[in-house]
C-alpha cells in the first residue's frame, strides 16, 4: 500500500465520515419501501413527481451524502490542511443535509398546502448546510496543498458542487413562485450534468488518481491524463452550459446539448481505458471486489456510450421512447453507484484500521487488540454485495423499460442496501470494541 505524502495526523475522527456513510444507505432502504409502494407509475416518465423523489433519493440522499463525508477524511490527508472544528462543521452539515433531502424527497409528492411549507423547508436546510459546508472545503482547497492532481479535480468538482446547488435553489425557488430564471427544462438538464459530469463524475476521477495506486500498489495514472483531464471537463461543461443557454429553441435542449455530451462520455470513455491498464499493470495480481468494482464502472461506461451513439433505427421502438432515461439509470447505477460501493469496501476497515493503528502508537500493547483488515470488513461479504448490486443493476435497466417490475428492484434494491448497511454497522462494532479495549488497557497501565 503507497502512503508516501499522506498526512494521517490530521484525519478527523472517524463518526465524521461514518454517520454520512450510515445515513446514506439508510436513505436508500427507504427509497426502496418508496418504490414499492409507488407502484409503476413513476417509471412512465422522468417527470413524474414520483420519479423526482427517486432520483433525488440516488443522486442527494446517497451518492452526494457519501461524497460529502468522504470528502471531509479525504480533504485532510491528501493536502495535509485540517478543517477547523471539524466534528462540530461536518455534524452540523449531516443533519441539515440528510433533513434537507429526505424534505424535498417527501415534497415532490406530497399535495398542497403541505407541499409549499415542505419545499420552503428543504431549500432553507439544503441551501444553509451546502453553504457551510462549501466554506469550509473551499477554505481548505485555498491553502497551498500538496498532490497537485487529485486536489486539482477535487477543486474542480466542488466548483461543480456549487453551481448545481445554485441551479437546483433555482429551480426549487421557482415551485415556491419565486421566477429568477424561466422555466424551460434547460435549466434542469444543466442541473443533471453540472451535477453527475461535474461534482460526481469530476470527485471520482480526482480520488482515483490517489486510491487505485495507493489501495492497489498500481502505477500512478500518466501525467498527460492526470494534469489534463479535469480541465477538459470543465471545458467541456463550459461549452454544453453555452450552447444550453444561447439556443434559439431553448426550451428543447436534447438536441442542443448531444454534442458536448457525447465528448463528454467519449472523455470519460479514455478515462475508463487508462483506468483498466493502470488496473492491469498493479504488482499486486490477487482478487478484489473493489477492483471489480472499478472494471464494472469501466466497461459500464464503454456499454453507454455505444448505446447513445446508436442510431434509433437499430433500436426497438419501446426502448428509443426510454433511451435518456435508460441511459441515465444505467450511468447512475452501473458507473457512479458502482465506483462508490467498491470505494466504501476499502474505505470502511482502512479508516477504522487506521484510526485503531494511531492509537496503538501512544501504547504499543495495545497492538494485541489491533484486528486484520479483512477482519474488519471480510472478502466473502464484499463478493456477496457485488454479485446483489449487479442484479439489482439489471432489474433498474428492466424496470426503465418494462415499469410492471418495478417490484422486482424495489426488492432487490433493498436487499443490496441493508447488505451495504450491515457491513457498515460490523466494521464500526469491531472498531468500537477494539477502542474500547485499547482504552481498557491505558487505563490499566496508566
């Protein structure tokens, strides 16, 4: 494991993260019993309020949650910089998030008059807890850091962070009768992609810089890619929010917008073939779930980007009236759900091993007390949600499609997730007992 310009002395405890990562999954059981009982509707339309809830239930209430949280233990070790205050900042901005989201979740469904003071609520939570945290990760990405690539995109990302914040108060300020931009569905298309091309997609590419070498004894990524590659999306972004707004017909925005989105994915496509031969040239050649993870991402990645090249002649009709939303459920699930699984499986017993690790050197017995990483999370269970979150993968896609199975994920999703939560509640249970011993043991000697 490479852990050369790291700086652990300065990580923050470890409830920081772990209640974004607990509340995440959390979320996501919910949104599985929603599904369920909303029925086939939702899945008729990407407009349908219900839809609305289940979207934001991915894209807010877990992909964003676990990224905030990662953030807060990533930020720290890799450029060196503590957040001031960081338990207190990081509490603060869980609870208005996590409240922000399950809110607005609840609101798109819900009937008025309810619905107005449930969406006032939501804005002023959402808009009040991405604003300090905002602050505080941009008061870090301002200091003179080290590993120049990764905070670069990680700089990048959170600039991305800030303008889907500020389209999504927009657009919600506009259901509150509040008009400061017009209501074409531009707006909301610029939304998506600031948000999943920018923040989600632009944070995984910067982290990988650093995870893959350093997890997997892997060669760093070339520095033609590395230095390059968050500027040629943020370029990218910058053309499609042009060619968004100064349309003629800027009500339909599809057609506008298909170039710079398909460079987009084509760029993304290069990222996903270097990551594969980084992958494929690691000195250490064992199995991994996390790696499958990664390949799964890759190759998931290769398979959209075929099928939005392809023309609608070569496609059934029934999937052509579905293709943007098959597209973007497969993007979601099979890329972003994908690479943040297999993150959290390393993530999860690497913190908690590290954390325990630091403790033991203030009192070298305590090395008795010190568990395996495998211990802490084991191989076996990390295969199992792999194999869970590929089936539940596969029903979403058919779902799109054939909405009458929208039990199916709504099942198999839940399944997925209580997995996912499961191992999260084991890790922290062994951590915990494992403090708590080494503690036992201070005292004792102390």
């Amino acid at each position: 494991m490479k852990l050369s310009g790291l700086s652990f002395s300065v990580m923050p405890p470890l409830t920081v993260p772990f209640r974004y990562f607990i509340s995440a999954a959390l979320m996501v059981i919910l949104l599985a019993g929603f599904i369920f009982f909303a029925g086939p509707d939702p899945w008729l339309s990407r407009w349908h309020p219900a839809m609305l809830t289940i979207t934001h239930g991915f894209t807010l209430g877990f992909i964003t949650t676990v990224m905030m949280g990662a953030l807060l233990q990533l930020l720290p070790v890799v450029g060196g910089v503590g957040i001031p205050k960081v338990r207190l900042l990081g509490g603060a901005c869980h609870v208005l998030h996590v409240c922000g989201s399950v809110i607005l979740m609840l609101a798109f469904v819900w009937s008025q008059p309810q619905q107005l003071l449930l969406m006032q609520t939501a804005l002023a939570l959402l808009l009040t807890g991405f604003c300090l945290y905002l602050v505080a990760v941009t008061w870090v990405l301002a200091q003179k850091l080290s590993q120049g690539a990764t905070i670069n995109a990680i700089r990048l990302a959170v600039l991305a962070l800030a303008v889907t914040v500020i389209l999504g108060g927009l657009l919600l300020s506009r259901n509150l009768g509040i008009e400061f931009i017009p209501g074409h569905k531009v707006y909301t298309n610029l939304h998506v992609f600031a948000g999943l091309a920018g923040w989600v997609a632009m944070l995984i590419i910067g982290v990988s810089f650093q995870v893959i070498p350093m997890f997997h004894v892997a060669p760093d990524f070339p520095k033609w890619l590395s230095r390059s590659f968050p500027l040629l999306i943020l370029t990218l972004l910058f053309w499609l929010f042009w060619r968004g707004l100064n349309s003629p017909n800027i009500g339909e925005s599809s057609g506008v917008l298909s170039e710079p989105v398909l460079l987009l994915l084509l760029l993304n496509c290069l990222f996903a073939a270097v990551l594969l031969r980084v992958i494929a040239r690691r000195k250490r050649k064992v199995p991994d779930n996390t790696l499958d993870y990664w390949r799964l991402s890759a190759v998931s990645l290769f398979v959209i980007t075929a099928v939005f090249l392809m023309p609608e002649d070569a496609l059934p009709e029934l999937f052509n009236s579905k293709k943007h939303m098959w597209l973007m459920a497969a993007y979601l699930y099979f890329y972003v759900l994908s690479v943040i699984q297999g993150l959290l499986l390393k993530i999860l017993p690497f913190l908690s091993y590290n954390h325990l690790q630091q403790q033991c050197l203030m009192n070298f017995q305590a090395m008795q007390y010190l568990p395996n990483m495998h211990e802490l999370l084991p191989k076996k269970y990390g295969r199992l949600l792999f194999i869970s979150h590929i089936l539940s993968g596969l029903s979403l896609l058919v779902t799109v499609l054939y909405p009458a199975f929208y039990w199916l994920f709504a099942l198999l999703l839940l399944i997925e997730f209580c997995g996912l939560f499961y191992l999260m509640l084991k890790t922290l249970v062994l951590y915990l007992g494992c403090k708590s011993k080494m503690a036992e043991l201070e005292l004792a000697n102390g």
